[in-house]
C-alpha cells in the first residue's frame, strides 16, 4: 500500500473517532511518514477542536522539522 493511501486512511480513521488518545496514536503513525506528514497532521488538527490534540499535533511538527 502507497504512502497516500495509507496516510488517506490514517486521515479517514482520526475524523471517525472522538477519543483523544486514539487520536494522538494515528497522529503518532502519520508522523513516521516525516515531511509526507506534516501536511496531513496540520490538516487533522486544524480540523479538531480538542487543544490537547492540537498541541501533540504541533509539537510532532516540530519535533519532525528539527529532525530532518
């Protein structure tokens, strides 16, 4: 399976569930795909109005920039 898609399902899965932890782990995942993720992780949490999301979903954007 493709980088796209699996990031696409990644993606599909995050908006079907309400659990933060649940989606801090698929935000975890997607971001092992490094610059390939930055783009969906950014899209993820500026759609999610749970802060504590946000904030992991920003901090792994960082971390993923610092890193490469």
């Amino acid at each position: 399976m493709s980088e796209e898609k699996q990031i696409a399902d990644l993606k599909s899965q995050f908006r079907k569930t309400t659990d933060s932890e649940l989606r801090k782990q698929m935000l975890d995942t997607i971001s092992a795909y490094k610059n390939n993720g930055i783009d969906a992780i950014n899209e993820l949490i500026s759609s999610t109005i749970d802060d504590e999301v946000k904030s992991y979903g920003l901090n792994l954007i960082k971390n993923i920039k610092q890193n490469s």
